[in-house]
C-alpha cells in the first residue's frame, strides 16, 4: 500500500509540476526555437496596395525610350560609315581614272581597296598590305620619275640657252 501511495504522489507532483511550468510560462511562444517565414504575397488578394504599377511602367518606358536612342543613333552611325566608304571607294576610282596605268594595279587594285573598306581594321594586316603596294620599288619608281622629269627640263632649259646664243651671235 505504501507503494501504491509513494506512486500516487509522484503523480500528483508530477501533475503540480506541469500546471506550474504551464503557469509560469503561458505568456511565452511555444515555438521560439523555430523561425517561422511567411510569403511575401501570402496576403496579396486581402491587401489595400493599389493594383497598378505606374512607376514601373514609367521605368519601363524610359528604358525602351533610351535603347530605341541607342538602336537609332547605331543605325546613322553605320549609314554615315557606308557613305563614307562610298565616297572613298569614289576618289580611289577617280585617282585610277587620272593616274591611269601608272599604279600599274588596274582594276585589282580598286577591288582590293574594296575588301579593305569592307573589313575590319587589323593593324598588322595594314602594315603588311601599305609595305606591299608602297614599299621600296614604289618609291624608287617616283623617284625615277622625277629624275626623268629634271633631265627634261634641264635639256629644255640647255636648248633655250643654246637658242639665246645664236640669237646674240646672230645679231
């Protein structure tokens, strides 16, 4: 009996132990070790927002205005290239005009200038082509040419002198 008494109380104390514990602590979260998260549109149909977005079209107007300014100054850009190219590949067909077969490069020459406007610009490849079409053999031919030149106007200016001395001697 005595067992049944001792068990009894350690019930009881037991059952004391919890109401106190509830007592004591019926103010504090059951669940504070827990971190509860809750969605950011959990509540969006009971919420008092306004529907509309109008700073957010407005960002997206700006940004569709700025890249049509952008989309619209590329496009001139390459209009005023083609132009410029044009009237490039223009004076170049004039140059070939007057020169005539000097150069001695002909038609190759102005499709070649062609093919260089057309493609990018590469700074070695440009050297290469510029020590090509005007290396030493260019400039030794001008050089040629300009000493053939004087020694024209020399025999001009020899025969004029030789003209003015038979007039005084004549005379």
């Amino acid at each position: 009996m005595k067992e049944d008494q001792d068990s009894e109380d350690e019930n009881r104390e037991a059952e004391f132990n919890k109401f106190e514990y509830a007592m004591n602590f019926r103010y504090e979260d059951p669940n504070a070790a827990t971190i509860s998260t809750h969605a950011r549109n959990a509540l969006a149909e009971e919420s008092m927002r306004r529907k509309d977005s109008t700073r957010k079209e407005a960002r997206e107007r700006k940004i569709n205005r700025v890249q049509e300014e952008k989309d619209r100054r590329k496009e001139e850009l390459l209009m005023l290239k083609a132009m410029k190219r044009e009237e490039i590949f223009e004076k170049i067909k004039q140059c070939e005009e007057i020169a005539g077969q000097i150069s001695g490069q002909g038609d190759d020459f102005v499709k070649r200038v062609q093919k260089e406007l057309e493609t990018e610009f590469i700074p070695d490849l440009y050297d290469k082509t510029m020590s090509k079409n005007f290396g030493d053999g260019y400039y030794e031919t001008v050089k040629k040419e300009d000493i053939l030149e004087e020694a024209d106007e020399v025999e001009d200016q020899n025969e004029t002198a030789k003209l003015l001395k038979g007039a005084k001697n004549i005379g």
